[in-house]
C-alpha cells in the first residue's frame, strides 16, 4: 500500500515552485485577476514586479493581454478559480485556442472547494476545456505531480489548463518520478479491480481501498493527471485483466475523467467489464468544508468504499 507523506496545499506548492520557475527564465510573466493571494501568485509578484500584471476582475481583459504576451515571445501565466476563468470560454476560444498561443491557464480551487460555494466551485471546468483544439489539459493530484506538470507546461509550445484543487494534500510519489503527458499511472497494481480518479480524490480512493482490503477484497489505483493529451491505447493495456471499474470524480459526469474510460472501453471493442462512475452529476456544488462537502456528495472513503463493495461485491 501507498504511504502518503505530510500534507500540503497545491496551491502553496504552485506559488513557490512559480517563483522559482521566474529565476531560471526570464520570459516568464504573472497576470493576476484579483486574485493573486487566493491562487498564491503574490509571492511572484514581490520578486519579479515587473514581469507581473494585475488586471483586477477581468478575466476576459487578462486573457488578452496574457494572449498578445505569448503572441510576443513571453511565457504567460494567468491565474484565477478555475470556475471564473473558464466561464470567459469565448476568449480562451477565439485568442487563445484560435491562435494555438501557448497561455498557461491555471485553474485553482478545482471541485468541491468549501465554504466559498457553487458560483466559485470548479465542477464544468474540464469538459469546456477538453473540447478546445490545441490546449493541453492536465489535474495534479500531488505536489510532486504539480511540480512535474508546472515543469513540462512552461517548456511547451501549446496552450495549456492546469486544474488544481484547494485541499490539502499527502504525497504519492517519490522525487525520482516523472511525469509523462497523456500516461495514465498506475499507482496499485490489481488483477481484477481498479478505482479511477484523478486530483485529491486519489486520497480518498486510496483510503477507501484500505476498507475494501479488511474485506480481502484487492483493489487497485489508476491515476489520471493528463486528461489531454491522453493515451487510450495505454489505458486499454491496463484495463485489458480489469472486470470491475469505478471512476471516481470531482466534476460532471460528462467531458471528465469518466468520459476518458468510457471512451477508451468503447474503442477496445471489450464487453467484459463491469464499470461504475461516481460523479457530481448534474448539479452544482453547495456551501461548507471541503471533507463535509465530499461526504455530502458521496466521495467520502467509506462511500467510495460501499458503492464498490455493493455494485461488485466480490474479485471475482
């Protein structure tokens, strides 16, 4: 089993590894919408004042001036709730994606965020990103992970979305990890039965498996932190032993993660599986701490836990 390290805010990891990200390379630049103490980029701004934008709330101002920074040579990152930044879909759209300008969008309080409530909430997020031609995609579930995808986002010449939540957060992996865009990673291996997730419900799928394992039921753990690009045949070749599938997400249904595994169980052409996915579905989020939001909308361990166990029952 996985041993999770001390926790950490993902947020926290980005605005000190974007600090340092501005010491190695001078063409990186910071577009604030009112919100750089929330999404941490204020640090960025202390140390490199000129290379930093405050545009205050306008987020469709912001991506125009990060677009004509990109369109120049710059490397520019622009930072609100993923909830607010993705709602300006026409911009992101016609400058951004229209113009394949490589933006790095990051998208902070991703999912069931607290007490801020469902305007503020990031739960569409990844569907309206995912349909954009040209733009990478990615969910970090760990600060390793943020650091390795913050590392390949600004190196690439496209357009990218990084969601990542506001939870505090446990460590999956060691520092000789490295992260592969489009990859699935396995993090437990299983024979017959696999949870799917993504972000901070990688935590909760994990300690649900620790329930599961009290009922000598083995369980594994798939990781999906590239959500474009995506491997389908590397999927698939993980998938092919599996007959029993939860997908396990902080968003809709639909343009997710769930979309991802069915997709890839449809173009594998196997009928063997028996998959379930649990969702947010079609509905918003509501208002209250993050771990009373997660059991309000059953992504709790031990629901996560109880649907596997009710809908497979057993390895067989």
């Amino acid at each position: 089993m996985i041993k999770v390290s001390e926790k950490k805010a993902l947020r926290n990891v980005f605005g000190d590894h974007l600090v340092y990200l501005g010491k190695k390379n001078n063409k990186i630049c910071v577009v604030s919408c009112d919100l750089k103490s929330a999404t941490k980029t204020s640090n960025f701004f202390e140390a490199f004042p000129k290379r930093s934008f405050e545009v205050g709330i306008a987020e469709a101002n912001g991506l125009g001036i990060a677009t004509g920074l990109a369109l120049k040579g710059f490397i520019p990152i622009i930072s609100s709730f993923g909830a607010f930044i993705t709602g300006k879909f026409l911009e992101i759209r016609t400058s951004i994606s229209y113009n394949n300008a490589p933006v790095k969008i990051i998208g902070t309080h991703g999912g069931l965020i607290g007490k801020d409530g469902a305007t503020q909430s990031g739960t569409q997020d990844l569907s309206l990103m995912m349909s954009l031609p040209n733009f990478e995609v990615f969910q970090p579930c760990s600060p390793i992970e943020t650091i390795q995808i913050l590392n390949h986002v600004v190196k690439s010449n496209k357009p990218s979305y990084v969601r990542i939540c506001r939870n505090n957060v446990g460590e999956v992996y060691n520092q000789n990890y490295k992260f592969i865009p489009g990859k699935p990673q396995e993090l437990i291996k299983s024979k017959t039965n696999t949870i799917i997730s993504s972000g901070p419900l990688i935590f909760n799928s994990l300690d649900a498996i620790k329930y599961l394992s009290q009922k000598k039921i083995e369980v594994g753990l798939i990781n999906i932190n590239s959500i474009k690009p995506f491997n389908f045949n590397a999927l698939e070749k993980i998938l092919k032993t599996k007959k029993n599938i939860l997908v396990v997400e902080d968003h809709v249904s639909h343009g997710g993660i769930s979309s991802l595994v069915y997709e890839t169980i449809a173009k594998s052409k196997l009928n063997n599986y028996n998959i379930k996915s649990l969702n947010l579905d079609d509905k918003f989020s509501e208002s209250g701490d993050p771990s009373d939001l997660e059991k309000a909308n059953g992504f709790d361990a031990k629901n996560i836990a109880k649907i596997f166990y009710e809908k497979f029952n057993s390895t067989k």
